[in-house]
C-alpha cells in the first residue's frame, strides 16, 4: 500500500504546523533568518497568503505560500522595487513562494521521489 501525497488548503492547525517548518527549513537548516525561542517564522504577509500543506498520510511534508492579489504587497518587494520587474503588479497578480519540503521527505521511499 502506498503513501499518498496529499495538497489541500492548509487549515488552522496545518498553518501553525507549517510556520514551525519555516523555521526548521529556513532558520535552522538553510541560516536564512535567525532562530527563534518560539521555533515558528511569520512574516506580515502570512496574514492574507493562502498556504497549502502537502501531506503524507496526514503528516505535513511541505508548502506552499500563495499571495493573492488585493492587499498591496508582496514579498518580493524586498528585494526589487516594482518598476524593475519585467510584468506588471495589478490587480491579476499572484505570487508564489516558499516552496518547502520537509528534509525527511526527501528519502528515496517517499512518493515525492517517486
């Protein structure tokens, strides 16, 4: 019987679970961003992102963070401002970041490498 992979709207519960993915991923593993004594990473946006959880047999293994359009800000107006991009920033755009697995996902057995 195989593990199936599972990408869904991530609920309440899955979106705390995924900030303390964040911080695994980003802060411990990667350095990007200092650790916490809450173990969580949020930023601002996180209030209107859309974030889906994948799972496998319940067990978060990523996500995804969606940025719709609607709120006047993006994460990638961090980094650029808006006239240095090649499109525009309207009211059709999304942003789609913080794609991240789950280190132990990652083993040659799971249906992420499959």
């Amino acid at each position: 019987d195989r593990s199936r992979l599972r990408i869904a709207l991530a609920s309440p519960e899955d979106r705390e679970a995924i900030y303390r993915l964040r911080h695994e991923v980003y802060a411990h593993e990667l350095h990007q961003h200092p650790e916490n004594a809450e173990g969580r990473l949020t930023d601002a946006i996180d209030a209107f992102n859309e974030l889906f959880a994948a799972t496998i047999d319940g067990k978060l293994v990523g996500c995804i963070s969606v940025t719709p359009p609607g709120h006047g800000r993006y994460s990638i107006d961090r980094y650029l401002s808006r006239d240095e991009l090649p499109f525009p920033c309207d009211d059709e755009l999304y942003e789609v970041r913080l794609f991240t697995v789950d280190a132990s996902a990652l083993s040659r057995r799971s249906p992420l490498t499959q």
